[in-house]
C-alpha cells in the first residue's frame, strides 16, 4: 500500500512537471509574439523617422538583455537537466537492487518449498511405522493371552488370577502411553499443517508482490521515456524560469521522498529473506528429529519382532512349559552347572532364578535333581542368582549349605520337600531348568 501510494504521488509530480512545462511554452510563446511586434513597431519608426542617438542606444540595451536572458535560460536550463538526470539514475540504481532481492527471496522460497516436501515424507513414513508398530503391539498381546489362557489350566488358580490382573493394569497402563504418544503426534502433525498454510499464503502474497513489481518497473520505464520527452520540451522554454525551478525543487524534494521510500522498502525486503532462511533453518532440525525417531521406531519395530519370534518359536516347542509370564526347559540329559548355564544363554534364556513360593513349588514338581541358577562362586559365603541379585531367604535343606569352598552350586535335590536345595560341586553332571522371560 505504501509503494502504490508513493507511485501514485510521483505519477502527480510528473503531471505538474508537464503542466508547468506545458504553461511555459505558451508564455514564451506569447512573449515572442510581443517581442516581434516590438521589433516590428521600432523598425516601423526607424524607418518613418531620421534615426537619433537616443534609438540606437535604446535598441541596443533592448538587444543586450534579451541576449543575457537567453543565456541565463540556458545555464538554468541544463542544471535543471542535470539534476532530473541524476535522480533518474539514482533511482533506477535502487530500482535494480529492489529486483535482485527479489530474486534472491525465490530462490529462497523454492528451497523452502522443498524442504517441506521432504518433511512430509518423512511424516507419512512415521506415521506408517507407528501403525505397524501398533500391530505387531497388538499380536504380541494376542500371544500374551494365549499364555494367559494356558495358565489358567494349571494350579494355584486365585494366584494366576490375580497376576492376570496385575498384567492387565500394566497392558492398560502401556496402551495408554500408546494412545498419549499417538495424541501427541495428531498435535504435532496439526501444527505442521497449520505452517504449511501459512507457507503456502506466504508464497501468495510474495507472487503478488513480484506481479506488482513487475508491474511497476513498467511504470517506470514509460515515466523514464515521458521524463525524456519533458526535458526536451525544458530545453525549448525560456521564460518563467524563477517559477518552473521553484517547480522543480518541489519535485526533486518528491524525488527524494520517493528515494527514501525504495530504500526502506529493500531493507523491508532484506528483513523478510533473514525471516524466511531461520524458517528454512527450523524445518531442517525438525526434518532431523523426525529422522532421530524414525530410526527410534525402526530400533523398537525390531526389537518387538524379534521378540515375537521368540514367543512363536517356544510356543510351538511342547518341551517348553509356560508359568507366569515365563516360559521353562527342564533338560532330558545331564551337565555340569557351567554347561548348563550355557546351553540356556545359548537359546536365550538362563539358569532359573527363584524367588517366590510359587516357583519354588513349580520347580519342585518337574521331581527331577536340577540345577538352578545360584551360585557363590564370586565371594564364598554370598549366594547370588545368574541375574545379579544378591539370595536373602531361600530354601535350603536342613543344614545346607555346608560345603565351603568346595560346593559352590545350587540345584534342587530333595523335591519332595519345600525346602530342596543343596550346595554342590559345580562339576557334578546334573538336568537343569531354563527360564525365559516372555514380556
């Protein structure tokens, strides 16, 4: 709006220009009629009467200062010229730099343009790895019930329940930290449609300013022609000369005006490039942390299959048996307990870790002397299971452990007690349990 007022203003000033220009055309015009009927009239009278001193020097000084008019309608004449032309030139200097902005800012834009394409695609690929993510969530809780439902044939069922239910608040718990995590990424994809939006006027609003500036340049290449037009018509005028300058200051003051007005507008246009390049840099670290949780999502979408194959894989093996949330291998040859230890890490599991009633109850009904997974082969004397815990209660046998630092093992011996254990030398050849946690 401040540019077409300022163009309008300077369309007046060349207007007055020409009517002023115009006006003086006609005075002079006027005043060469007068003139050659003056000189017509003394000619008249030199001839009519005998020619006198005082006519001769009377023509003489009418002759000298029509000859000094002339000339200082000449020098006036060309500095006028000399400042229209200046400021013509300035102001097409700063007309110049006004496009190269321009120009600058697209190319700008168009990159801008680009990197949100490329942040959208990445977008539609988080979006599909969050839904394979919940399937594979949701057929790994699928296998979960199943389990469930396996359990429930076996004893102690009030107990089984409520583990059942415990897991149920904990799959509760998860599905809502799904459902959050899922509200936030609805948030954070409507944020970004709300900057494409205002991406996309932007864009708008910068292509209609090119069509006006363009626009404007055409202006101004007619202005320049008429200007030239005009000071031809200044060099033809010699009368008037105080006025047309007085003119001609007013409109060199427009000028300037109008000089200080491009100039604002280029550090405008300046201001808004420094805008939109730290906009190009935002949606860069954005595409970055999108990129980060992609890899994030790859890393868990694994991770889940990898565990659902496991669970597949012992779910279809009869020698494994399933018992709250873990699934056990009682061996059918014998081993010591290092080799024990390590065919169960072999098939990811480990030696059994008991710590509850339950377990120990469930361990003692395979009635087999197993091997289990404690030891105090790291400080004689501190029992501690294969998983880093340190045995504060346990159930050993009256009077074990007794064999210091020669039995070093533990493995259930006596099953038909409650209290089974015993410490053993390690090397003794004995089955074992695996246990391998399911969730």
């Amino acid at each position: 709006m401040v540019f077409h007022k300022e163009q309008y203003e300077l369309s007046a000033a060349y207007e007055d220009v020409s009517n002023s220009l115009y006006a003086s055309e006609d005075v002079l015009k006027k005043y060469s009629d007068e003139s050659s009927k003056v000189t017509s009239a003394t000619f008249d009278l030199v001839s009519s009467q005998p020619q006198t001193s005082t006519n001769t020097a009377g023509v003489q000084r009418y002759k000298v200062g029509t000859v000094t008019l002339g000339l200082l309608c000449l020098l006036l004449s060309i500095l006028i010229i000399y400042l229209v032309l200046s400021t013509a030139t300035h102001h097409n200097t700063l007309t110049g730099e006004k496009n190269e902005l321009m120009e600058a800012n697209f190319d700008l834009q168009v990159s801008y343009q680009n990197m949100s394409r490329e942040q959208d695609e990445l977008r539609r690929n988080l979006t599909k790895l969050v839904s394979l993510h919940y399937s594979l969530t949701e057929e790994r809780d699928g296998l979960e019930k199943i389990n469930f439902d396996i359990e429930a044939n076996s004893k102690n069922l009030k107990e089984e329940k409520d583990e059942l239910k415990r897991k149920l608040n904990d799959l509760a718990s998860e599905a809502n930290l799904f459902t959050n995590e899922r509200d936030t990424l609805k948030s954070m994809n409507s944020g970004i449609q709300v900057m494409n939006n205002n991406l996309a006027k932007e864009r708008d609003e910068l292509k209609s300013n090119l069509s006006e500036s363009v626009s404007q340049l055409n202006y101004l290449t007619e202005e320049r022609a008429r200007l030239k037009n005009i000071i031809l018509d200044i060099e033809a005028s010699n009368k008037n000369l105080k006025e047309e300058r007085d003119e001609l200051k007013k409109n060199l003051n427009v000028y300037v005006l109008k000089q200080n007005s491009l100039t604002q507008e280029r550090d405008d246009l300046k201001r808004m490039n420094s805008d939109i390049e730290a906009k190009s840099r935002t949606i860069t670290r954005e595409r970055d942390d999108l990129r980060t949780r992609l890899n994030t999502l790859n890393s868990q979408y694994r991770s889940v299959t990898e565990e659902r194959d496991g669970i597949k894989s012992i779910l279809k093996n009869p020698e494994w048996v399933i018992f709250k949330g873990s699934a056990y291998y009682v061996s059918k040859t014998e081993k010591n307990w290092h080799e024990s230890r390590s065919y169960c890490r072999s098939v990811g599991a480990d030696l059994m870790v008991i710590n509850s009633n339950d377990k120990q109850s469930f361990a003692n009904g395979f009635n087999k002397y197993v091997w289990i997974g404690l030891t105090d082969l790291e400080t004689e004397g501190t029992w501690k299971w294969v998983d880093g815990t340190t045995l504060t209660s346990g159930y050993f046998s009256d009077g074990e452990p007794n064999g210091n630092t020669k039995e070093n093992c533990g493995n259930i011996k006596r099953y038909g007690d409650l209290k089974s254990w015993n410490d053993e030398t390690c090397s003794k050849s004995c089955n074992w349990i695996c246990e391998k946690k399911l969730a």
